[in-house]
C-alpha cells in the first residue's frame, strides 16, 4: 500500500497494512484527495469494500458519517454507574461519540456531578 500511495503518504493519506486513512482541512480538498486515492486503487486494480468503510465506530456512506450500530447499543446499553470509576468510564466513552447523540447535553444533564477533587483522577 505504502508503494501506491507514496505520491500521497502524510500529505493527505496515512495507510496501514490494508487501511487506508484519507484526511483534508477543507473539504472541497477532501472530496479531490478521495477521488485521486480511488483511482490510485483502481489503477492497481485494487478495490474497496463498503463494509470496512468505518473508522473508530464511525461509518462512512454516501450520505454522512454516522456512529456505529454496535457504539450506539453499547451506550444505551451501558449499565448504571454505581460508582466515580464507573462514571468516568461512561462518560470518556460517551464523549467521544457526543455529536452523534441528539441533545446529550441534555441528556448527561441528570448524570450525577463528580466531586471536584477526582475529575482529573486518570483511572488506569
């Protein structure tokens, strides 16, 4: 992969065994960095599967970015925090995927507050 893509490597793509990571600033930028990433394949005749479209629980498809099946029943799933470790947890999972969650200001609103002195706690 490294080989196809050398022209393109840390400028607008980073690949690691058979992923392929495209990333822009802007994103009319993006839109040409993923055309010429998909005739690089097809050159090779290489070709892309729909399904590995995802990354960290994000699924790429024509009409957006959306979050994960799987994440979103992990976080409705997720059982009450009965404690401040737990919480955290929750919280540091469910932050990652906020702007995928409608209103989760709101909806972490009820959450109960951490004491001041372990919010910066790292549970390791």
């Amino acid at each position: 992969m490294e080989e196809i893509f050398w022209d393109m490597l840390h400028k607008f793509v980073v690949v690691y065994i058979d992923d392929i990571l495209i990333y822009s600033c802007i994103l009319s930028k993006h839109h040409r960095h993923v055309i010429q990433v998909l005739q690089h394949l097809r050159e090779y005749n290489l070709f892309l599967k729909l399904e590995k479209w995802e990354f960290l629980g994000y699924l790429l498809t024509p009409e957006g970015v959306y979050m994960g099946q799987g994440k979103v029943l992990a976080v409705q799933n997720w059982p009450k925090p009965n404690n401040i470790k737990e919480l955290q947890r929750f919280l540091r999972f469910a932050n990652f995927y906020q702007l995928f969650i409608t209103d989760y200001s709101q909806l972490s609103a009820p959450l109960p507050p951490l004491p001041k002195t372990q919010v910066y706690v790292l549970d390791t």
